[in-house]
C-alpha cells in the first residue's frame, strides 16, 4: 500500500512568542506582528516570501491584515479553523498539509506537461491554476464583507475570483478557440499580488 501519510514531511523551521502579559500596553495586531516577525526571523525567511497563512477562528487578527503589513507579494493559502482550545494546535497541520499540496501540485503541471506531448494532436492536455476564489463560505476565512473587499483589494484586478470565472476558463479551454493551448498551465489569480514596494511608494506620496 501506498504511504500517503505527511508525517515527517514538514517541519516547524521558526518560533516566535511575545511575553505572557494581561495589559501588555499593545494592540492584539501588534501582539500578532511581533510574534509573526520573531518566528520569521529564527527561520530565516523574509517576511515578503511568505506565501499562506493558517489560523483559528478565535484569533481575532485577520491574515489578510498580517499579510498586508508583512508585505507578502503572493499569497496562495488560507485557512481557518472553528473555534479554540485544540483548535491553536490545527492549523499546524493545516500547514503541513500545504505543503504537501504543493509538492502535489508540481506534480500535476510535470504531468500535464508530459502528457500534452505524449498524446498530441490527438488529445490537448492542459492545467488551469485559480488564485483567491471568492466562494459562500468566504466569510469564515476573512470574517464579512470588508474583509473579503480587503483582500480582493489586494489583487491587481481589484477582486477575488468568482466561480463563474473558473467555469468560463474551463469552456474556453474546451473550446475550439483553444485548439493551441496545450501543455500549459493558465493561472487565474486576477493579476497576482501587486509588489510590496508599490504600496511603499504610494505611502511615501
């Protein structure tokens, strides 16, 4: 049998912790900061690589709020999980299961990639890779519709993805329009994420 298990395939590389305090003098947000950097730093990764976020619903400082302050330049992942107590320790695995995906995921663009040369002309093969998709359960991850507007504004074309959007690049790529595209992958991320250093220089305005 085929061991799918992701034990040992991920690993914590960075710790970061602010002092145990009741009045600390500072914001739950700055509380947040602090610990993210602290974290980043003992791992050695700089703040604008980060690329998802993971966190539980009774963590009232939003990801998207950490990411824009971080100066993340493309994030691919969130996650929440309900509720607290053993809930702190989920999203660890949520993390971990990430970055299987990813592994996962590089594996189906080779794949794509191969098969769209094994099998032409006969058969097109071809991958399409959605960003941020806004979906009716968006809220549980980016708490109403301010949150969801704030990372939609993120995103060069001022939104997230709505599903008829995947759905209308799927008939496209079905289509006899798309009769050259094969052994590609065609991202729908809206644009991406715009730079750090554009947010930088509007507030320098």
């Amino acid at each position: 049998m085929t061991d799918i298990s992701i034990s040992g395939r991920a690993a914590i590389a960075g710790l970061g912790a602010t002092e145990f305090s009741k009045n600390s003098g500072r914001t739950e947000l700055r509380l947040a900061m602090e610990a993210t950097l602290a974290a980043l730093a003992d791992a050695g990764i700089d703040p604008s690589e980060v690329e998802g976020f993971s966190s539980y619903t009774m963590d009232k400082v939003p990801e998207y709020e950490i990411a824009r302050l971080l100066g993340c330049r493309n994030v691919k992942f969130f996650s929440t999980v309900p509720h607290g107590g053993g809930a702190a320790c989920a999203p660890i695995l949520h993390a971990a299961m990430t970055v299987a995906t990813g592994a996962a995921k590089a594996g189906v663009l080779s794949l794509a990639s191969s098969l769209a040369v094994e099998w032409a002309p006969r058969v097109r093969v071809l991958a399409i890779s959605p960003g941020l998709v806004q979906t009716e359960q968006s809220h549980l991850h980016y708490g109403d519709d301010a949150g969801v507007a704030a990372v939609g504004a993120t995103i060069p074309a001022g939104r997230m993805a709505k599903p008829q959007d995947i759905a209308d690049a799927c008939v496209y790529a079905g289509s006899p329009m798309a009769a050259y595209f094969a052994g590609t992958n065609l991202l729908l991320h809206g644009g991406g994420e715009r730079p750090a250093f554009l947010a930088a220089a509007n507030t320098g305005t």
